[in-house]
C-alpha cells in the first residue's frame, strides 16, 4: 500500500515542486510571455497561414526560437517545440505527455481505444501485450510474406505508360499487411470487403474525428459509421475462429491473441475481444497509410536521382545473388536503408504530433502548467538548421558514416511512445523499393504535391514511366513468389 501511495503521489510532489521553483525564480517566462510566430490575424491566429503553406509554416517555426507560439483561432492556443533537444526530452520523459485530448479524443473515438490512441495509463498494459507481435522471429516471417507480394506485384506492373504509384504502392502495402496480420483469415469477397473498408476509415476517418459533424446523419459520417461497424464484425468473427482453434498460424493476429501480461492480474493479463479489435484496426490505419507513405515518397524521390537508383539495382544483385529476396537480406541492404532513412527524415509520415502536458514543466526557461498543449513535429525538427547542412537536399549518403543527431530524426516518435511497429515500417519499405528497383528504371511524369491537412504526410497523384531493366529478374524469381509458401496463405509457426 505504501508503495502504491508513493507512485500515486510522485507525480503530485514533482508538479508542486515545479510550482515553488517557478515561485522562488522570477526570471521564469511564463506561456503568455512565449512570443508569437510572425503572421497572426485578429481573431483568426495563424489558421491562414497554415491554410495557405502548412509546410512552410511549420519549417519557418524555428527561426523564431525554441519555443513559439501558435493560434488556431482565438481560444487555441498551442507552443510548438522548435528545438531538437528540448522535443526528445519531452518524449522521453516518463508520463510528462498525455495524447491531447482535442486531437487524440476523437480518434479514440473513431479508430477506438488502441496503443496509438490509448490514454497514458493504460499504454504500459498494452504495449506489453502488442510487443510480442513485433519479435525479431515474427518480423522474419512477415518479411517473406512482403517481400513475395513486393516482387509478384512489381512484375506485374504496365511498362510504357504512367503509372499511378501512390494508388499502386497503397495497394500493395495494404495487401502484405493483411497477410501479415491474418495469414489466409481473410480470403475472397471478404477480404476485398476489409480492405474497402478500410481505405474508408482511412481517408476519412481523421478528419470525421475532429469535426462535430461525425455524429450528424451526413454521407461523409454514415458511411465512415458503416464502415467501422463491418470492420469490427469482420475482425471479431476471424478472432472468434482463431480462439476456437487455439493454433499459431505464425501472424500478428495469433500473437496478440497469446499474449499474456504477467504484470496485470485476472482478465487483464489478456487482451480481450474488443480490445483485440481496437489493436487490428489502430496497426491497419497507422501502419498501411504511414508505410504506404513513406514508401511512395521514397521511390518518388529514386526517380529524380537515376545515379542512386543504379547503385541501388547493383546492391541488390549483389546481395540476391540470383535468387528472390527475403526479409533476411535487409541488414545488408545498405543502399537501400540509406534512402529509406534519408526519405522519412525529407518527408516524415507522421508530420505533427498534438501532445498535452500531464504536470507542470519547465522548458527553455518557461514556466508550461499542467494541460498546456504543445505541438512536436518531426518535420519541423528534419529541417532545423543547425542539424542538417542543406536540409532540403535529398542526400542518403549523410546516412554513411553514422547516424545524423538523433534528437533531429524521430519519425517515428520517442520515449514510451515511441511506434511500437518501426521495424515493421523499415521492413516492408526497404523490401518494396528494393524489389521495385530489381525490375525497373523510375522517371518522373510530375511533380509530387502534397496532401494538406492529413494526419500522414503522402504524395497525391504521384505518376512515374517505367523502364525494364535488363537484365530482367529470371522468370523463377516470380514464379516462386506466386506459388511459394508466402503467397499461399497462412505461415507455419515452426519456422517463424
């Protein structure tokens, strides 16, 4: 009982610490003393400006200091964290950021209350129960399971006419993922069925999650309600089905189903039915769109830089050595990883990320109280002057000799937050671009522009040529990717 006092009472006793330190220390600014970013409106803050440039905004940010303040209208308003430094220590910091309830409240609500939405005090429980999902054995067989639908899917791609990548690599990060997570659980009509539904919660589900309209009987709402519901039932009778035969089919699914929780006690230790559908649902939406992202915008950026693509085609012959690939040969990919690296730093999936302070803080010499919002954004922190020389020069090669300052790069967050399937993102990007630039040369039909006010940062309408290369893949090289065991449904839990 102590103990459990002690814990309870912690954060209380750091807060009012926090309190008398900023009582004794006068010279602390307080958050009305954080000066304003350049722009603001009467009334209307900065809401135009980041209308009109989003991007440009958010990358001018830390020109104006370490902490700036932003205002979306005249009762919003949030401190964006500019320095690299000071964004790492505030994710790293245990229970010091809480998902902001403005933002991360609504896609509670639409997506449900899984790992990347959860509130703080129930992500420990969780985290340990998803953890075994992502195990080293595990990533090896979805590697095969991505890699196999990576190849029959690049082979099988037009030569000689544009060709839409977003939509094709969406649809192909979509597709591995599905396996991934069911290994043959869904087939046919049904898997067609998820998968619409999906793309459904995707577009819109964001969007609906901070709007009032959500519970209003408009189209937009209704069908994203709909939507939602078929997926839900979808997933629990494939859990159901699972839990009947009590067997590993080697997948994600059968992973969260086994785990157990040896720091909780009673039904806690598993997760349940409802909550097993919130994890598929939450990995389906983070996963494929962040991935599907990043993806694209990897071979976009190959195909404005053809000496980086020949380099690449070379590695991957080298390591292949006549054979398909498989997630195993990715540690030696090194080409590949550099561009993937170079990729997510330029154009990070995951741009901006609402947090609110769970206590009371003091950062850059500002006094922030508990419940104050703040705004991290690894885009804003990719460009930041005093980490990368020429920050918007695509250069993979500043990935050679070591890792640039990690307080610059967190694409995928930080701290206990931190996305718990970044492996699995490096993996099927890396095996993707890699197959991709097996069969073909990349030139671009237009400019990438950007999709504004999306949670996930993509390209839209990102069309490219292709060219064949020669020499092509040996023939078997497809032909195993069609007819191996990769491709022909569910993984044997031996030999994961």
């Amino acid at each position: 009982m102590d103990a459990l006092r002690a814990c309870w009472l912690a954060p209380v006793l750091r807060s009012q610490a926090t309190r008398l330190e900023m009582m004794m220390d006068e010279s602390k600014r307080r958050v009305s003393d954080i000066p304003d970013a350049p722009g603001a409106l009467p009334l209307l803050g900065h809401a135009v400006r980041v209308m009109r440039d989003p991007f440009g905004f958010l990358a001018s940010l830390s020109t104006h200091g370490d902490l700036v303040r932003v205002r979306m209208g005249p009762r919003w308003t949030i401190v964006a964290v500019c320095c690299p430094k000071l964004s790492r220590e505030t994710l790293v910091s245990a229970g010091l950021v809480e998902r902001s309830s403005r933002f991360w409240g609504g896609m509670r609500e639409a997506f449900g209350n899984g790992l990347v939405t959860c509130p703080h005090r129930e992500h420990r429980r969780q985290r340990r129960l998803c953890q075994p999902s992502f195990h080293p054995q595990r990533l090896q067989g979805y590697g095969q399971v991505i890699a196999a639908d990576a190849q029959r899917a690049a082979a099988r791609w037009p030569a000689g006419r544009p060709l839409s990548l977003t939509e094709e690599i969406g649809t192909l990060v979509v597709h591995s993922t599905v396996r991934c997570m069911f290994a043959g659980g869904l087939t046919g009509a049904g898997r067609d069925r998820f998968l619409k539904d999906l793309k459904i919660l995707e577009a819109s589900g964001i969007w609906l999650a901070l709007t009032p309209g959500t519970r209003l009987p408009l189209p937009g709402p209704v069908r994203f309600r709909r939507a939602s519901g078929r997926l839900r039932r979808m997933a629990l009778e494939v859990i159901a089905t699972r839990r009947a035969e009590g067997r590993d089919h080697g997948d994600l699914l059968s992973a969260l189903i086994a785990a157990v929780d040896d720091e909780s006690a009673g039904a806690e230790r598993l997760l349940s039915d409802e909550e097993l559908v919130d994890q598929v649902i939450t990995f389906f939406v983070a996963a494929t769109a962040t991935t599907s992202a990043a993806t694209t915008w990897a071979l976009s950026l190959l195909a404005r830089h053809p000496d980086v693509q020949e380099q690449i085609a070379a590695e991957v012959r080298d390591v292949a050595a006549g054979r398909p690939l498989t997630g195993d040969d990715v540690p030696r990919l090194d080409a590949v990883n550099r561009v993937v690296a170079e990729s997510l730093r330029l154009n990070p999936p995951l741009w901006v990320s609402p947090q609110t302070l769970s206590r009371d803080t003091v950062l850059a010499d500002a006094f922030l109280p508990a419940g104050t919002e703040i705004l991290l954004s690894p885009y804003l922190l990719s460009r930041h002057p005093d980490l990368y020389k020429d920050p918007e020069l695509f250069d993979p090669d500043r990935w050679r000799d070591g890792r640039p300052e990690l307080a610059g790069h967190l694409p995928f967050g930080g701290g206990s937050r931190k996305c718990i399937g970044d492996r699995f993102a490096i993996l099927q990007a890396t095996l993707v671009v890699a197959s991709v630039l097996t069969h073909w040369r990349l030139s671009p039909v237009n400019e990438p522009t950007w999709s504004r006010f999306r949670a996930v940062l993509r390209p839209r309408q990102m069309r490219l040529l292709l060219e064949a290369r020669d020499p092509a893949p040996p023939p078997e090289w497809v032909q195993t990717c069609t007819t191996g065991r990769a491709a022909a449904g569910p993984l044997d839990p031996r030999e994961v």
